[in-house]
C-alpha cells in the first residue's frame, strides 16, 4: 500500500450501511450538503475526506500525493509541467559591433556551413560559407569578417564546436576579446541570431525548388535584409552600423543624412519599447519559479522505455540567472532552470545496464571444461533411423546384388 489508510472512528457497533452517521457523512461527501446535525464534527475534515469502495479514507489523496513526488520513478517517468523562468531581455549595446555573436547554419548542398555573425546593436549579418566546423576552417573566414568590421568586445556562441575548442580560446586571447559561452540546449539566449537562420534557411530552399544558384540568391537576400529597416530598431541594420543608407534596385528617395548621436537615440527608443512589449507578452504565459536543492534534468530519448528526465537526483551547485549547474558524485550538467524538475525523495539512483545491452554481452560460462570433439567417420546413410516410416522395398532388379538390403528399413524378406 502506497499509504496507511485512517478510516472514521464510529460509536456504533452496526453494519456500515446501516449506521446513520456513516449514511449522512457519505451522502455529504457526494452532493457537499453538510448541513445535517450528524456531519457537524465531520465538517471541519470534509476536505480531506474520501469515499472509496464504501469505505471512508480521511486524507488518503493527500498521502498518495506526497508518496508520488518522492517515488523517484514516478518522478523521472512524469512529464513535467512547462515551468518557464521569466524571460530576460540583453541589454542593448552601447555602440555598433561591439558584441556580436555567432552560430551555423547546416542541411546545405554539397555538406557547406554558414558561419553566421551578426552585430548584437544594429542586427546586421555577416555571412560565409564553410567546408567544416572545424577551427582550421572557420578562423580564417573570422578573421576575414573582422578585418571589414574591426573585432568585438565580446563573441557570444554556443558550446559546440569548434567554440568549445582550445584554437577557439587562444584566438580569443591574441584578439583580445571576451568569448563568452550560453546556456547549452537554450536557443532564446541567442535568440536574435537564432530567428534569423529560419528565413536564411528559407533562401536556400526557395533556390534550389527555382533551380538558380543558391549562393548567389544568398547574397541577394542579404543585401534586401540590410537595406531594409528592422522592427526591433526601426532603422536599416546599415544605416545602424554605417550611419548611412545603403543603395539597393529599389527606387529611393536622397534625404539628409542623419546624425549618428539621433539613429542612437532612435535605436534605444525602439528597442525598449518592443523589448518591453516582449517581455509582458511572454511572462504572462510562463510560470515561475524554481527553488529548492534536488532537482532532475531532462534527457535525450532515444528508446521509448526511457524516461523524460534522468532518474539521477542531481544537487544545485550554481545559480547564474537562469543557468543553473547541478552536479552529482563525478558528473555536472549545465542547463536553463526549465530543464530541471523539482525532487523532494531521498532515493538514491544505482545505475544498471540495460536489458538490451546486457543480453548482447551476456556469456554463459560454467566450471566443468569443454568438452572435446571427438572425430568420427563418416557412414553413408539410406534412411533416417530416427523417423518412423512405413517399409519401401527396392525395385525387382536389385535382387541379384548382393549386399544390398531388401527393405529401406533395413528389414530383410
């Protein structure tokens, strides 16, 4: 049993069904009419009250409730409710390609990368074509982007490769500027570089179902994309970064040349507002938040009989915002405060193979020796001796041989 059941002590030595107070109590429970004199003691527990079977259980929802959140089974077998961290805006640069960050865009013809840079202030895309991911190809294609535009203070990036890799990091020293890592599995803290591969993407398909070049209709993308003023900023990402408009085959119209101190100020207006219409937007369906010490993570399934979340309690060892780092023993797992879930158990995860697995290496050994094949020769056979079947007897012709039996059963006439 799950839990201990209590039920309601009665005065009256008589069948349940015939007792009065039993009768009154349970007909309360089913229509909540509490107002007969025989449930007023009963009144004051009504909520925790249950009628199951005929029989009166007071407070057994409650304890199958807490008897669930500390079955770590349960737990890691569960899906989660989606208990979202309020969202939090970046701050606005304070100038132009002074932070930027950077991601890949993959699934292209003949196994090419985009290495897509974009300048957190004025969203303007740097983009190259790459053979790999690796740092030996990606460097140069850096360098190229940071001779046009100068290098940033600060490169945000993912933790894949190569910005995970040692070249990454001795490049962002010789540079002299801050390689700063997000969350791993959390696309928002990239976001704005994150939406832009979806009509990147786009491009490429439209190419290839249009049968033109799918190189040459990315630039043109790219040059409609900086041309044309952004919603988050109201001006062009050009005229952003450059102070001035850049000429496209769309007709325009040549008007002063604003002033670089009144593009900052429109740009900041711009990007408050819309960040703060975001923002109301988005907490208003998200639900906060977490606090306490034992939590589990969500993991990658690849079988059905896995869990949604690793059955491993882990314990918070670091909270940074909304990244939070759990470690257990000799292994630590860095994700957003929506992967995690709460576990208030005190079970503790042993680790096992799986079923599966363990069939393939399973080997049977056993303490008598092998026994040795011992090689015999070999005797043609007529018949099989081990089936019964009915007599077949040779053709007359044979009768003249000798040696040979009269019946395939081996039976002599």
């Amino acid at each position: 049993m799950l839990c201990q059941r209590r039920y309601l002590q009665m005065k009256y030595a008589v069948p349940l069904k015939t007792n009065p107070t039993y009768q009154a109590v349970s007909n309360a429970v089913k229509t909540s009419n509490w107002r007969s004199s025989l449930t007023a003691q009963y009144h004051k527990i009504k909520d925790e009250l249950t009628l199951k079977d005929n029989l009166l259980l007071r407070g057994i929802d409650k304890l199958v409730e807490e008897s669930v959140k500390k079955c770590l089974a349960c737990q890691a077998c569960a899906p989660a409710k989606q208990h979202l961290e309020l969202m939090q805006n970046s701050k606005l640069p304070s100038e132009p390609w002074s932070e930027v960050s950077v991601d890949f865009l993959s699934g292209l013809p003949n196994n090419t990368y985009l290495l897509v840079i974009m300048d957190d202030y004025s969203k303007f895309p740097e983009v190259e074509i790459v053979n790999s991911t690796s740092a030996k190809a990606v460097l140069p294609k850096m360098d190229a982007v940071f001779a046009r535009h100068g290098i940033p203070a600060i490169l945000k990036s993912g933790n894949r490769p190569p910005f995970s890799s040692e070249d990454i990091c001795k490049y962002a020293q010789h540079s002299d500027f801050v390689h700063r890592k997000l969350t791993p599995l959390w696309p928002q803290a990239n976001g704005e570089i994150e939406h832009f591969m979806g009509p990147l993407m786009k491009c490429v398909r439209a190419a290839h179902v249009e049968c033109r070049s799918w190189k040459q209709e990315l630039y043109r993308y790219l040059r409609q994309y900086r041309a044309t003023p952004h919603d988050s900023i109201g001006v062009s990402p050009a005229e952003a970064l450059f102070g001035r408009k850049i000429r496209t085959t769309l007709p325009s119209v040549t008007l002063p040349i604003i002033s670089r101190q009144k593009i900052h100020d429109k740009i900041q207006e711009t990007d408050s507002e819309k960040k703060r219409k975001s923002k109301n937007y988005t907490d208003s369906r998200r639900h906060t938040k977490l606090s306490g010490d034992r939590v589990l993570v969500k993991q990658k399934t690849t079988k059905k009989v896995q869990t949604p979340f690793s059955p491993r309690p882990l314990k918070i060892t670091q909270c940074k915002g909304y990244m939070i780092t759990a470690a257990c023993e000799d292994y630590s797992i860095t994700r957003n405060a929506s992967h995690f879930k709460l576990y208030s158990g005190n079970a503790t995860y042993t680790q096992h193979q799986d079923e599966d697995d363990a069939t393939d290496d399973l080997h049977i050994t056993t303490d008598s020796p092998p026994t040795q094949a011992v090689a015999t020769p070999l005797k043609p056979c007529l018949w099989d001796s081990a089936r019964t079947t009915r007599a077949k007897r040779l053709p007359v012709r044979f009768d003249e041989f000798v040696g040979l039996p009269q019946t395939l059963s081996g039976e002599k006439q």
